[in-house]
C-alpha cells in the first residue's frame, strides 16, 4: 500500500483561457495534515474542488488511492464518499440540526444513524441544538454542523476549505482541536486551505504556499516559517504584500 494518498501530476484547471490553477507534481501523505496558504483568489479552493472529484482537472491526472482521475475517468462513488469537504460558507438544508448531520447517512442508509449523529452532536457541543432550526443558527453554530456533519461519515480525507474564517476565538479552537483529534486518533488525512498563516502553523505538518494559481514552496511546517527556501514564502510568512 502506498504511503500517498493523492498524486498529482502536471494538473492544470482551466476555465474557458483563464488558467487558475497548475500544480507540476505534488504527493499527499496518508494520514498528515497539509496546510495550503496563500491569499484569496490564489486558486486554493479550485485545488479541494479537484481533491474532492467535484470537478476534473483540464490536464493531468490525480491519483486517489488505486484510482486515477482525469478529464476522461472518473472515481467510482464507492471512492468519493471516502473525501468529504467542509465549505467556509456551508449550506444547510432547511430542517434541524439532527436532520442536517444524519443527512449523509440516511443517503448511505446507515444501520447506525442514531448513535453516530448523537455521538458527533456531541463532540461538536451541539447536543442541545438537537431540534433546532438550521436558519436559526449562528455563524459558528452553523460552521460546527457542518462539520459534524462531515466528521460523522468517517472519511478518509476531511477538506477544510477556510474552515474558522469570520469566527470567534471560541469556535475557532473548538474546530481546530476537533480536527486535530480526528488526525490522531482516527488517523483522518487532513487537507486544510487558508490564508491564515497562524492556524497553518498551528494545525500542520507540511505547509505549502499558493500564489497566483502555482505552488509555490511545500515544505515541513517548522522550515516553512523558519527556513523558507523560497524569497515568496519568507515574505509572506512576513505579511508582505506579495501578491
């Protein structure tokens, strides 16, 4: 069995002639945490929209496990049901909490739906919101259904897509510590994009930047803010303007 669970090789997405992304090669250990920076529009949510097989690369192929992904194949649902995405901006369906984190389960018709939603209402502290709207929420609130309601599936790869942006420091650690736990205690392979270099080097193992749809440096998170070898990474580990 390999120790990467996504390969990339010369990957490009193209929408109409804008190129907005193009990775040359890059592995993804199973079970790490990979943080991608860099600053908005930097093409880091189309990077998990491949990851996550909603759209197929204009170039290239992605390797997931034992299956390729390409402009011409696609993955078997049996694979994609092992990759979920958590969105900075979540959609909830109109019902209750309850109803929101069962919602993958019941599609999988899942013998155990019960205990594994009350089990991930109440990691996420969110067992009194059992029975409550979805529109009633707050930011926070919403952002942990939504995590709960990817956690529950047990994936084997949770995309984090700008996952704390907009919350307050109380809900910002509350979903940096649960999905740490899931790194380590479930062995989750974690894919976390945001330009917020502080979380990075907090959640990471390997950190890389993205700047203008291209990888720039990837690297261990302790060289990657100390040692960057790149002049790009060492003046945005900074906060200079470099875009």
């Amino acid at each position: 069995m390999s120790d990467f669970i996504y390969r990339l090789q010369n990957v490009s997405k193209r929408y109409q002639d804008r190129c907005v992304l193009t990775v040359d090669h890059l592995k993804i250990r199973r079970g790490e945490i990979f943080a991608l920076v860099g600053p908005s529009g930097a093409g880091k949510s189309t990077f998990l929209r491949l990851l996550n097989f909603l759209e197929p690369p204009t170039t290239g192929r992605i390797r997931f496990l034992d299956c390729e992904f390409s402009r011409d194949q696609q993955v078997p649902l049996r694979l994609r049901r092992r990759v979920t995405t958590v969105f900075q901006r979540p959609v909830l369906l109109n019902r209750s909490v309850q109803a929101n984190v069962g919602y993958g389960l019941r599609l999988r018709s899942d013998p155990s739906i019960a205990a594994r939603v009350r089990g991930a209402l109440e990691q996420l502290g969110l067992t009194e919101l059992t029975r409550q709207g979805a529109r009633t929420l707050s930011g926070g609130e919403a952002q942990r259904v939504a995590l709960a309601r990817a956690i529950v599936l047990n994936p084997d790869v949770l995309l984090l897509d700008e996952p704390t942006a907009n919350l307050d420091p109380y809900n910002v650690g509350l979903i940096e510590r649960i999905v740490r736990e899931r790194n380590r205690q479930q062995g989750t392979t974690l894919i976390l994009v945001t330009h917020n270099v502080f979380q990075a080097k907090r959640l990471a193992d390997r950190v890389g930047l993205m700047l203008e749809g291209q990888i720039v440096e990837v690297t261990d998170v302790d060289s990657f803010f100390s040692e960057p070898g790149d002049a790009r990474t060492a003046a945005f580990v900074r906060g200079d303007m470099v875009y």
